[in-house]
C-alpha cells in the first residue's frame, strides 16, 4: 500500500510544484517506488518532470472522467531514469481546466481519483499529488485521495494567515469526506537565513506546529529556479546544488518519519 500525500497550500507561489516533482526525484533517487499525479491544469509539475504536456495522449482528465486508467495513462521520463531518478508521471495539460465544469454534475465527483488510485496503489511506495493553489473539485480529489497533506511554506507573515484557512480546509474534508486525511508536515521553503523576519516566522511555526515541522529547511536556490526551464527537478538538473541537497535531505526525512507510523 502506498503512503499518499498531497502537497497543498490555498496560497500560490509557495513552491508546491517544485516541492512535489523534487520530492519525487529525491524519494526514486533513495530507491521507493513513486507515482506523481499532476491536479494543476497549468501542466507545471508535468513538464517539470521530463514530460511534454503536448504530446501527452491521456491525462488525469481522462482518469477523472474514467475514460481511461492510471496504468493506461501513465508515463516515465527517460531523462530521470538517465538521471538515476525515475519515477511515473499521470500529466495535466490544459484540458484539465474544464474537468470542473464537467465533474460538476457527475456522481462521486469528489472521489474518482480515489478510486483510479485504488486499482494501482499496491505498485507503489509513494503517490505525491500537486494540487492547485484554490480549494476546487480538482484539490478536493486530491484531499479525498491522501492519507496526508504536506504543506510548504515560505516564512512570512502573510503565509501564516493562509496556513490557518488551510489547516481549516483538511478538518472540514477529514470530518465529511475522508476520515483519513491530516497534515503530515509543514516544510519551510524559499528560506533565507539572513532575513529575521524569516528567522522569527521559522521559530513560531516550530512552537506552534512543534513536530509537525519537518527539521529540513530548502534554502532559496537560483539551481532550483533553473530546473524546471530544462524539464528536469533540480534533483536530477545539479544534484550538488544546495537545494537539490536539501530536497535528497527532505526525501530521506520523510522516509524516516513514516518509519514511526
């Protein structure tokens, strides 16, 4: 049975699709087994992965619609396999933009993804979900899919006031849709050290959230920022990059935690 998370937050440009597709590298780079399914219609995690939205023949679109399976849908990079960080990719392209018009009206509209995961998550280890950055049909999936929610976040004020209406969210979908579903962890991206106000926002999450705050820290890295324009997770793109290091470290951290479940 494979762990399933959703990297979430209502808050946009937060580096959830940069979370999501290094985490993946990094979590196939330590030998698991992973899925990656994009939920954004923007496509990013997908190309950030190696793969050309464009070219794709089947999509989560086709999934949620159940006119075609994760088996059937699913594709692998050949530059990650190359790379030594190989793991499975179920795309978005721009299609996926009127799923939510379509999936209004349909039933189990909140559940379909759960029930393609089903058929499929006994070959995985890990199964990472990049949800949109608004609380739609498509993040709903997501959230009825997971068993948690992983939640990057940069340490400024404002993204603490987003947090609390996240934190909000999963406890309205853990009481009425998936009894399951908590945050696993709060990672602290985008992170530089020489800004107090990042130093004191760091320290209140830690006193506030406590374990719940993953002891990596991914420090702001121009590597990072690169990656994506060459189709490949700064993971794979410079593994000797302080980011990429630090995302190897969340991958390796993340492992461990489960180990306690």
């Amino acid at each position: 049975m494979a762990k399933i998370f959703c990297v979430a937050n209502q808050k946009g440009g937060v580096g959830k699709t940069t979370t999501t597709v290094n985490l993946a590298a990094g979590l196939a780079k330590l030998g698991q087994r992973v899925l990656m399914i994009d939920l954004d219609p923007q496509g990013n995690a997908t190309m950030g992965s190696g793969v050309d939205k464009r070219e794709l023949e089947l999509t989560v679109y086709d999934v949620l619609l159940e006119s075609a399976s994760i088996e059937e849908a699913r594709v692998t990079s050949q530059k990650l396999i190359d790379a030594g960080c190989g793991f499975d990719v179920l795309g978005a392209n721009r299609e996926l933009a009127g799923a939510e018009l379509e999936l209004v009206d349909l039933e189990r509209r909140e559940k379909r993804l759960r029930a393609a995961i089903a058929d499929i998550d006994s070959q995985y280890d890990f199964i990472l979900i990049d949800c949109p950055p608004s609380l739609s049909l498509l993040t709903l999936n997501g959230l009825c899919s997971a068993h948690g929610v992983v939640v990057p976040m940069q340490c400024e004020y404002f993204a603490l006031e987003g947090l609390t209406d996240l934190v909000n969210t999963i406890k309205q979908v853990h009481a009425h849709l998936n009894p399951e579903l908590k945050i696993i962890g709060l990672l602290r991206v985008m992170f530089d050290p020489r800004i107090t106000l990042q130093q004191q926002v760091a320290e209140q999450l830690k006193d506030h959230f406590g374990e719940k705050v993953f002891n990596t820290i991914i420090p702001r890295n121009v590597r990072l920022a690169e990656a994506p324009s060459y189709g490949l997770p700064g993971v794979a793109f410079d593994p000797s990059a302080k980011g990429s290091q630090a995302f190897l470290a969340f991958a390796e951290e993340m492992v461990e935690r489960l180990k306690r479940w």
